[in-house]
C-alpha cells in the first residue's frame, strides 16, 4: 500500500483526474450527441434516400408505361401507315389503269376519228362529184328548158291567131262547162271556134289550154279536124281556131246503122 507524501499533490491529482474525468465526460457526451446527431442525418439520408428511390422507381414505372403507350401508338400509327401504304399502291394501280384505259380510248378515238374522216373525206368527195354530175344535168336540163321554152315560143307565136281577124256568127254547135263552139269565119273560111269561158280562166286553165293546142295541132289524121291556130292574147277569151267538119257525130252513128255497116278500130282512130 502506497502512501503519498503530500497531500497536496493527491488532491492536486484528484482535481486533474477529475478535470479528466469531467472532460471525458463532456467529450463522450459530445460524441454521443454527435453519434446520435449522425443516425438521425443518417436516419434523414435514408428516409430521402428512400423517398428519392420510390421516385425513381415511380418515375422508372410511368417511363415503362409511357414507353408501352408509345410502343402502342408506334405500333397502331405502323399498321395504319402500311394501310395507307396499301391503300395507295391501290390507288396508283387503279391511277394506271386508268391511264391505260384512257390511252387505250383515245388510241380508239383517234383511229376511229381518222377512219371517220377518211369516211366523211371519201363521202365528201362522192357527194361533189354527184353534186358535180347534179350541176351539169341541170344546166343540161336549164339549157333543154330553155330551148324547149323558145321552141314553144315560136311555135306558139306561128301557131297565134290575131282575134282581129275572126269573125264569130250566131251559130252555136255546141256548149260545155268550159267553152262554147260556135261557127266563125278566119281568112275567108268557115271555122269551128271553141272560145273559153271568161270566168274560168285561171293560170292553171290557160297553161293546159296552150298544151291542148300544141298537142292538137300536131296531130295530122283524116279522122282528126285540123288546128289552125289559136287567140292567145291578153285581154281577150281564149279561142281555139279549128276545122269545121260536116255533119255530125249523130248523122255518121246513124249513117253506120242505116248501112248496118260499123267502123273499123283504123277508121274510129
């Protein structure tokens, strides 16, 4: 057992050994204050660290969704642009088809055309050399017209009685709807005279009344009066200058009887 020599000195010890103690103390309770002040930020760092891990992991799941989302447009937008795809190659086959079709009407088109025209060329060229033969038949006809009109002229002229010089008498032979036939004298001869009623005179009478003369002054037949002629002027009836016969058409039918004797068909022409 040791004994200190002074006491000074032990308590002196004491007091730093205390001092020691107090600081020891005092640090240990720092270090517990920091140990503690450490787990709660490491506590914190944690619950943040967590807090901070779930977010990520949020946002890792709403990227994974969204990226599927994504994905789904991305697929739909592919089939539809390959639909359209398809469709548009449709489109651009039906477009040359079309074309085709075309191509192929106006190729028709046009030879059909040129065949047309070549037809209508041809029926053009049929048309003028018919109107051609057209045209030099009726200056052929115009020419024939006219010499036949000048022909008729001057023999309607030859064939034209001046009414000056007929003498009508009282003597009636005969009368009709159209004309009555009287006894008239013409360059010192008796003449039948058939001398048109006034009120049917018309364009129509006068034309077939020049024709009748035309055609009866031709006609040369002992059993056919002769024509001599006709007054055609204006102002004046129309006259019909002609044979006078004698006797009568009942006279040669009784005649015929009395002989019992009948006309031969030569001597009825």
């Amino acid at each position: 057992r040791l004994v200190p020599a002074d006491r000074g000195e032990t308590r002196s010890e004491e007091k730093n050994l205390l001092l020691v103690s107090r600081n020891s103390q005092s640090a240990l309770s720092g270090a517990q204050e920091g140990e503690e002040r450490l787990q709660a930020e490491k506590s914190n760092d944690s619950e943040n660290l967590e807090s901070e891990l779930i977010g990520a992991r949020q946002e890792i799941a709403d990227s994974k969704s969204n990226e599927d989302s994504l994905r789904n447009e991305l697929a739909i937008l592919e089939k539809s642009l390959a639909e359209a795809q398809y469709k548009l190659k449709q489109k651009e086959a039906d477009l040359l088809e079309r074309e085709n079709r075309i191509e192929s009407m106006r190729t028709e088109q046009t030879s059909t055309a040129a065949s047309d025209v070549s037809l209508l060329k041809r029926h053009l060229s049929e048309k003028d050399v018919l109107l051609e033969r057209m045209t030099t038949r009726c200056q052929n006809a115009e020419a024939s017209l006219a010499e036949a009109q000048q022909s008729l002229k001057e023999f309607l002229d030859v064939l034209s009685i001046n009414p000056e010089v007929v003498e009508l008498t009282g003597l009636k032979l005969g009368s009709g709807s159209y004309a009555d036939v009287c006894v008239g004298r013409w360059q010192g001869i008796k003449v039948a005279v058939k001398k048109f009623h006034e009120l049917i005179t018309t364009p129509r009478t006068k034309s077939l009344f020049r024709r009748e003369v035309q055609i009866c002054s031709r006609m040369h037949h002992p059993n056919i009066m002769t024509i001599y002629g006709a007054v055609m002027e204006k102002g004046v009836s129309f006259q019909m200058i002609a044979e006078l016969l004698e006797g009568s058409v009942e006279e040669v039918i009784d005649a015929a009887h009395e002989s019992e004797s009948y006309l031969t068909v030569s001597e009825q022409v």
